[in-house]
C-alpha cells in the first residue's frame, strides 16, 4: 500500500536533499539529551549529594537506553517507515525532560533519563535516521551520512551552552521543564514531513559490475559476517569509550581545575562545533578512500588529541585541544555505517547499522562511567585520560587488522574502495 509513495521520490533527487536538511533539523533537536545531561552534571551533584560516579551514571544509562532504542525504534521504521517512530520518539522526548525537571532523587532522575529520554525519545534521532539517509544516497552516501551524522554533534555545540546559560538563571529543573516544551513540538512538527518511504534497496544500490562485490559481501574482511559484524562492535566499544572521556567530563574537569563550569561548557561546544566540520570532511574523504580507511584515520587522530591532554592542562591550551579532539574524531562513527554498507549485504543494512551504532552508543555510555569511577579511585582524570587511549589503541588495532585482511585478498584495493 504505501510503497507506491515513493515511486516520485528517487535516491540522490532534489527530495532526497530536502529530507536531508530536515534530517538533520531532526537530528539536531533530538540529540539534546546526551549532551545536555554532562552539563547538568555538576549541578545535580551537588544537589542531590553524590559523587562523580554516581551522578555520571544517568548518562551511562541514557546512553545504553539511546542504542537499544536505536536498533527497536530502526525496525519498526523498517516496517511502517521512520515517520511514525519520530512521532512517538518526540512526545516520549519531551515528557522525559519534563519529568527530569520534576524528579525527587537520582534514582527517578537516572530511571527517566535512561527510559523515556534514552530508550524512547532520542533513540529515534540517531541510528534510524543514519541508516533512512543511506537508503536515499547512492553517488554520494559518504557525504549524506556524514550531513546526517553532523546533526548529533550539531546538538552537542548549540546545546550546551544554551542549557549552561539557563542553568545559571533559572536552574537545571527549570532548563529541564522547557527543553522537554520546545524539542517535543519542535520534534513532531518536523517529523510530518518523513511520511515517504525510502526507494526499495534494489534500486538505491544497484550492484556494482564485478564480481567483488558479491563475495565481499557474502565473506565481508574474508570472515563469516557474524565474527566480521562483531569485530565491527568490539572497535564501535573502544573508540566511544576514548571518545567518551573528553565529552562526558570536560565541565567536570574545568571545575576542578578551578576554571568553573562555563569555561568547560564552551570547550564542549567548541570541541562539537569542530566535530561537525570533521564529519563533513570525513564524508568526503569516505567517498574517496572508504569506510574502513576512514575508520583507521580518525582513530590514530583521536589517539594522539588524547595523548595531548596528559601534559598540558592550561586553560588556552584546553581549548586548542578539545578544538583538535573535535576536528580528529568527528568522522570515526559515520565511517561504521559506511563500512556496514560497503561490505555486507544491502538488504541486511539497516539491522547491521543499527548494531553496530548502538555498539558505538555502548561505548560512550561505559566510557562515561568508567572516567567517573577511575576520577573517584585516583582523585584526577589523569588516569582516566590513559585508560582512553588504551582503548582507542584496541580500535585502530581491530580497524588495521580488518584493512590488512581486506587488502590481501585478490582484488582487495578495488574492494576496499568504495563502489562508484
């Protein structure tokens, strides 16, 4: 019935960039809660009488609800199509920040937060939309994925500072409270305009003429697709753990270091603003070398933005920093999607997508926790800075062995490459 809706809506049409804008509109609104719940976080300690720990754990689970949302709310749009799961994701979303507002306690405050913000409300505007996008792009997929992708981190530098500015005023349930008014109606109005459903896959991603294709599909790196699909995660895990230390914790960190809250907001802000710029370029260079190179790339970048922030802890050097962290590690999780679409087969995308990017969620959840708890045992966040760059050297180590096996094979650099 409804598949004869999107007979006049064709992959790399003037509709498919329309829907792209909107995408990340979407995307931008939706994505709040995962960034704004790092600036709440030295309030609502403080409030509620916790420690670092603790009060890193509403975002923990808001971040383990947000991917397994991903992978539930991606099937239902695989069956009635991503407008309907926007819909629901926007009321879900703002009766979430609402009740955020009014919760007595951090166990209402972290149960909220993982169910109705994470699981229910954000879930919607992350993991579907990439994997809608992709089904939409063929010439250009890097590029549209990474426009797409540029709307989580667009939310992660207007966000911030927006809510640390209200914070101040009026306070975090008050910021709460409005945040769920504006970003549920805003949500759903812009939801009613996805009510097409994407080109059927045979058609937005004819196979490529030779042979490679089939069998690197069928043998994704040479390996049966469940082990290839699960190195895929394990690599989605430790980048986001690195990439969580940063993000979770840097307000957290400006306060300790006696430079207050503000300043660690706008090097927030500034590190995601840069992000998105990161993305962007990532998207074309993915159309240029592909997924997996991509991966490989940010990977060693974010390293060594890490490595930085061991020896120098100056407040002009901080922002020069989470400027570069930014601009190194913005492309590594649209590059997953990428990979997903290059190497396994088409008709498998969006459940493959889905997984491993909820893998990627799982990592910033256990990445934001983790930093916490080694701040809690060792007093500074030196420790926690050396933990993530032991787990982003296991990322470009799974990323160089899937390169290397790719490579050997017969044929591998045309297939390592993405398909024109």
């Amino acid at each position: 019935m409804k598949t004869q809706e999107t007979t006049a809506h064709q992959a790399d049409s003037r509709y498919a960039m329309a829907r792209l804008a909107l995408t990340l509109l979407v995307m931008t609104v939706g994505s709040s809660g995962m960034y704004v719940v790092s600036v709440m976080l030295p309030a609502v300690q403080t409030e509620f009488g916790i420690d670092r720990a603790e009060a890193s754990l509403p975002y923990t689970l808001l971040m383990l609800g947000f991917g397994f949302g991903g992978v539930l709310m991606g099937k239902l749009a695989d069956r009635v199509g991503v407008m309907w799961p926007l819909l629901m994701g926007s009321v879900f979303l703002g009766v979430g920040y609402v009740a955020t507002g009014l919760s007595g306690g951090i166990v209402s405050f972290t149960v909220v937060q993982a169910l109705l913000v994470g699981l229910l409300g954000s879930s919607v505007a992350f993991a579907p939309l990439v994997a809608d996008t992709s089904l939409w792009f063929v010439k250009r997929r890097g590029i549209a994925v990474a426009v797409c992708a540029s709307g989580n981190y667009l939310a992660g530098a207007v966000w911030p500072p927006i809510a640390q500015h209200f914070v101040d005023t009026v306070g975090w349930r008050q910021t709460y409270i409005g945040m769920g008014i504006f970003c549920g109606v805003s949500m759903a109005l812009l939801a009613l305009f996805f009510r097409a459903r994407p080109p059927a896959l045979a058609e937005a991603a004819p196979a490529a003429p030779g042979a490679t294709a089939v069998r690197d599909m069928t043998r994704p790196f040479g390996l049966s697709t469940g082990t290839a699909q699960g190195l895929l995660c394990v690599a989605g895990v430790a980048c986001c753990v690195a990439m969580a230390m940063p993000q979770v914790h840097i307000v957290a960190y400006c306060g300790d270091l006696g430079y207050g809250p503000a300043q660690g907001a706008m090097m927030l802000s500034l590190m995601l603003g840069f992000g998105i710029v990161s993305r962007l370029v990532s998207g074309a260079i993915c159309d240029r070398i592909g997924g997996l190179r991509t991966l490989m790339l940010g990977g060693v970048l974010q390293c060594v933005a890490l490595l930085l922030f061991l020896p120098f802890d100056g407040l002009v050097p901080l922002y020069v920093i989470s400027a570069l962290f930014g601009l190194f590690q913005g492309g590594i999780v649209p590059s997953y999607a990428i990979i997903v679409r290059e190497h396994f087969p088409p008709k498998e995308a969006g459940a493959r997508v889905g997984t491993v990017l909820m893998f990627t969620l799982f990592g910033m959840a256990l990445g934001g926790w983790m930093s916490g708890k080694v701040f809690d045992l060792t007093g500074s966040y030196h420790a926690a800075f050396l933990n993530g760059i032991a787990f982003n050297l296991l990322n470009v180590s799974i990323a160089a062995f899937l390169l290397f096996r790719t490579l050997r094979r017969p044929g591998g650099l045309a297939s390592a490459s993405p398909a024109r």
